[in-house]
C-alpha cells in the first residue's frame, strides 16, 4: 500500500486544472462547491441541447474562463455574463488560451 500511483489533482485545484466547464468532471468538482451552480447549469445546458452556453445564462458564444478568485474555478461565459459576475459580484475572470 506504500505505491503513490494516484494522482493527487484535487488537491491542487490552482488555475487552469479545473476541468473544462460542462464536462462529467466538471460537474463533479463544481457539485462539492456549489451545488445550486451546477444544477442551474446543468438546467440550462440541457434546455439548450448543447454544451458550449454559457454557464449561467445559456447564451452563446461563451468561451472558457477561468476564475482568478472565485468559490468555483472554471466556467463559460457570455460577454454579458462575464460583465455581470465581474460588476456586481467582484469576480475576476481570465480566458482559458490555446483551448475551445
Ligand atoms: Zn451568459
């Protein structure tokens, strides 16, 4: 039992290791952090038939952000949106480069 085989990801959830927003994974990590979070976009994503909305409104286009201080790390977002979290909840957001 002495084998380090796993990989200890979550423990080090820094930016930019979050999974890609709307994936298995993804809900799986934002579930444990905010759990109404991930069933409104689980909500939206399915009213939308497809995955690449923005998080929080559903709209498109929506690119992958990743949170610089905010309680969950990776999300997509629509200009609008992005512009909201920043204005009113005091998030900062960075686009995730060289992904889609
Ligand atoms: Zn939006």
């Amino acid at each position: 039992m002495g084998k380090r085989s796993r990989k200890q990801k979550n423990l080090h959830r820094l930016h930019g290791q979050w999974p890609d927003p709307h994936t298995s994974a993804w809900f799986e990590q934002t579930l444990q952090h905010n759990p109404m979070a991930a069933f409104i976009t689980g909500s939206i994503i399915h009213h939308a038939g497809r995955t690449d909305v923005c998080s929080v409104c559903g709209d498109t286009p929506a690119p992958i952000y990743d949170a610089l201080d905010a309680p969950y790390q990776s999300l997509r977002l629509c200009a609008d949106c992005l512009g909201i979290r920043e204005a009113d909840y005091d998030e900062r957001y960075q686009l995730r480069s060289g992904r889609t």
